[in-house]
C-alpha cells in the first residue's frame, strides 16, 4: 500500500511538479492549496506526511498547524514538514515551536526534500513497530511516564501534549536518564537523520518540551544543556 502525502501550497505549478515527482518514487499524493481545504482533506483522509508551506492565503501555514495540533483526533499527531519561501531562521523557529516535525527553506531539491519525507515515514514506523511487549512500552522516572505503545506522555498524572518529535526526543532523553545524550545521538533518534551544520531544530524541539514541562505542577524534571556535548534529563526535586 502507497503511503499517503498531503501538499498544501498555493503555488499551482510547484505543486503539480513536486506531485508528480512523488508519485513516481511510489508515494500517493493529494493536493490542497489553502489551509482551509487542508484541513477539510485531513479530517476526510489519514495521510501518512503533510507537506504545508507558510505563505498561503485564506489560511496560513502556521495558522494551518496551529488548529491542526489543536485538534483531539489522530490527525492531531499527523507529522508535517513546513516549506517557506522567505526561509528566515523566525520562519523555521516559529513552525518547529508550534509543532512542525521539520522544516525546509524554498527553493529546495525535490530529492532533499524526499529524503526528509522518508526520515520521517521510517520514524514513524520504527514508532508503531515497536515491542509488544507491556513492560518494554512503558518507560518512567520521577513522575513523568512515557508509552510507547500509545505515544502518550504525562508529568504527576497530567497529561503531556506532545508531538511526534518532541516524544521522540523525551524518549530518548528519559531512556538515558542522568546520562550525557549527545546532540547528534538525539538528531538520529528524534528526526531519523544525521545532524547538519547550523541544524537548529532539536534546540526548537527541545524549547517546546522544556516548555511543556514546566507547565506541570509538581514536575521536577530538567533538560540541561551540557554546551559543547549535548544535553542530560534529570529530576530537581528541591525546585518549586
């Protein structure tokens, strides 16, 4: 079965030509261009990566996501790929921050951006591939619980809202609890490629969840970034 792509861009022509590059490296591919029919072929449809650009009217790419991980239904953990033509680091900072599981400037190779495509499909089925097995699904320290199984996270019982890469990215912290992880280690297991230069989007990624964490009364839980190396969770319990 053809895994499933969603191309939001109201570029007619770009569109079509990146459709048809898709469709013959074997990916099925559905085109919207505005957020608004975006998000009516989401809700109708299970796609397996969007592909969203910022600059679009009606509804914009961040606006588009922002109701999309709003939502409470699968589609809600759907992972996107925003594309931009302006490319500026706010652009990227502000896509990631809001839930993008990456993020490419245009102009941009069809083949760079088929091999993100393929990162993220293979992420996601090394997710639901996982081991069966009750005990091995179910990862826990000072409070804060992690499924594998379900992809669910919480703090103290509260339930944590997490996308894709930022349970990815716990995951992998909390499997090393109090251990140095380093940035490139995290890079392969969150985003399933190797770190880039100037690559930016772990630290994003790494904002958001700090973020969220701290929003969890009584979670103690801190992600240090050991400068130079990477970075380490560990619990604080003497912080109010």
């Amino acid at each position: 079965m053809m895994d499933k792509i969603l191309l939001v861009d109201d570029d007619l022509e770009l569109c079509q030509m990146l459709a048809e590059f898709l469709e013959l490296e074997g990916f099925s591919v559905d085109q919207a261009h505005d957020g608004e029919q975006a998000l009516q072929q989401v809700a109708e449809q299970q796609y397996a990566v969007i592909i969203l650009d910022v600059m679009m009217p009606a509804l914009n790419g961040f606006d588009t996501l922002k109701q999309l991980r709003g939502g409470s239904g699968d589609e809600a953990r759907t992972p996107v790929l925003m594309m931009s033509a302006r490319g500026e680091e706010v652009d990227r900072i502000v896509g990631l921050e809001i839930g993008a599981d990456d993020y490419l400037p245009k102009p941009c190779s069809p083949r760079e951006l088929l091999a993100r495509i393929r990162a993220i499909i293979r992420r996601v089925a090394l997710e639901n591939g996982s081991n069966d097995s009750h005990d091995d699904n179910l990862l826990s320290y000072a409070g804060l619980n992690l499924n594998r199984q379900d992809f669910s996270a919480s703090a103290n019982g509260q339930p944590l809202a997490l996308t894709q890469t930022e349970f990815r990215i716990l995951e992998c912290l909390l499997d090393q609890a109090d251990r140095l992880v380093t940035k490139q280690d995290l890079t392969r297991h969150a985003l399933n490629r190797n770190l880039g230069p100037y690559d930016r989007s772990i630290d994003m990624h790494l904002s958001n969840l700090r973020r969220k964490l701290s929003q969890a009364e009584g979670c103690h839980i801190q992600i240090q970034t050991v400068r130079g190396s990477g970075y380490r969770l560990f619990d604080r319990p003497g912080d109010a």
